[in-house]
C-alpha cells in the first residue's frame, strides 16, 4: 500500500473502501491473570469485523512473559493473510533490557513487523525502546494508562518517533488525564491516539476538533471489545469523507510508509529506564491498581 492510497479516498472507496483497525491483540498468552494474558482469539472478532466492513487489522501479542515468543506467533498469523493483518512488536521495556534491539531487528527485518508495542503496565518506556524505533522509523503505540506527563518527554526527545497513545490516555477512563493529553495530541506533531475503549464521546470530539483528523486512528482494543462497535463511535463522529478516510487507515498508512527493512549497522543503544512496576499480576487497565504512587 502506497502512502498515495491514504491522501485519495475517492479512489480506493469505490468498490471496497479500506478501514483498518490500528488496536487488535491475538494470540495466547501464558498468564491467567484474566483475559489480556490468557488468550487473544481471533475468530469471534474477525466475524464481526467482516459485518461492519472492517478490511485489515494491526496485530500485537496478549500480554506474555517472553514477548519473543509471542512475537513469532503473531507473525504466523500475519503471514497467513498478509492482505489482511500488519504486525506490531510487543516489547518489555524492563525485562527485554538489552536485547530489545535485536528483539526489533528481528521483528521488521525477519518478521515483517511495521511497529512497536508497549504497556506501562509491564514497565514505563525507555529510551532503548524509542531509540530502536527511531533506527528503523517505526510507530510505537505506548499505553501509559493514564501517566500523559510522560508524553512531553518523549515527544520532545524523539520527535522523529512518531507515538500512538491509545485510548487518549486512559483506557479506565481517567478524564484528567484525557483531558490533559488532548492538549499533548494538538501541540506535539509526533502524536497520535486511537479510538479504542474511549467511553466519553465528548472528548472524541474534543480532540478531532482540537488535535485535527489527521492525528487519530481507528482502533477497537479487538478481540475484548466489538470492533462494529468501536468503528461506530467512528461514524458517529460526523466527519467529511477525506476526514474519515484518514481516521479510517489513511493516518495509519502514513505513519508505515517511512518504515525501514534493514539496517546497515548495530542500534546504538542507551537503555536508561524511568522506573518499573510491581510484579505482582493485575489488571493492566485499573491504574489505581497498577501504578504505584
């Protein structure tokens, strides 16, 4: 798909308009916290994909504990129906320490991979992380449940990186901090969010107005939310067909098309971390839970 596609809606809508779900997780994980790391199955979502007209689908790994293996799986799947799936890196920030480099060498140069994942709950971003997303020019969608101030610093420090923050900001529904981070996603150019398990319409609109189209993607959180009923919130936005077009996989397609396949030399590496979690499992969308004070 060409960068070209995205900026020409009227042409590819004529016979089978592309709408992509930038949020989808598949796979099994190896937890049984609840269902983020137990399983990811596709089937069900897939089905209701098709009925809303829902054409391709950016994958990630459930939660695991070696990302590893859980990235060559999602791979098989993506290479099943390359047509139909892009694959995503998740990453640990803490326990991935010092092979994440090579963790993403292998995802886009082997796997085809076209970005990269990563939870605060597993661990607050590094500079390791964006440093080998800045080498290959990859997206990184970062949930940071809620903790937004670390948006200023990473869209200061790599403004070459272009970040996804999902959720605006909060998947529990923390309407400070997606209040606060609308005002991120309309003053940094390197910001992004999706749709995903947004709750307050309000501010869905807040942002299109604010941020503009261009700085939103669709995403449902599939396979745990309805992606016809995520893509519905979409619709109801009200947007111009060139708008809609690019919420609908336009921006998507653009921020993939910098995307490079190799290297011709070692990620340099800094690796300095700004913290980690408790390794107790819980719910990695309750930020009361998981973020410690």
């Amino acid at each position: 798909m060409k960068a070209k596609d995205w900026a020409e809606p009227d042409r590819v809508s004529i016979h089978r308009p592309i709408v992509i779900d930038s949020h989808c997780h598949a796979g099994r994980g190896d937890g049984l916290t609840g269902p983020w790391d137990t399983a990811a199955p596709l089937g069900k979502y897939l089905r209701r994909a098709a009925q809303a007209g829902i054409t391709r689908t950016v994958l990630f790994a459930a939660f695991h504990s070696d990302y590893a293996v859980a990235n060559r799986k999602v791979a098989r799947i993506v290479a099943s129906r390359p047509d139909r799936f892009y694959g995503f890196a998740f990453l640990h920030p803490e326990r991935d320490r010092g092979r994440l480099a090579a963790m993403v060498r292998e995802a886009v140069e082997q796997l085809g991979f076209v970005g990269i994942k990563v939870h605060r709950h597993d661990g607050r971003i590094t500079r390791e992380v964006c440093e080998a997303a800045a080498a290959y020019a990859l997206p990184v969608n970062y949930d940071v449940m809620g903790e937004v101030s670390v948006v200023e610093l990473l869209a200061s420090e790599y403004p070459r990186v272009p970040f996804i923050i999902p959720h605006l900001g909060s998947f529990a529904d923390d309407w400070k901090a997606q209040v606060a981070f609308i005002d991120q996603l309309a003053r940094h150019p390197n910001v992004y969010t999706d749709t995903s398990g947004v709750r307050r319409f309000d501010l869905l609109e807040e942002a299109v107005r604010r941020a503009g189209a261009h700085k939103i993607l669709f995403g449902s959180d599939g396979p745990w939310l309805h992606p016809g009923v995520e893509l519905a919130k979409v619709r109801a936005l009200g947007l111009s067909p060139a708008d809609e077009a690019r919420v609908l996989g336009g921006n998507f397609l653009q921020l993939i098309a910098p995307v490079r396949r190799d290297l011709p030399g070692p990620i340099v590496r800094i690796g300095q971390s700004w913290g980690e979690l408790p390794v107790a499992p819980r719910d990695p969308w309750l930020l009361e839970q998981a973020l410690p004070e």
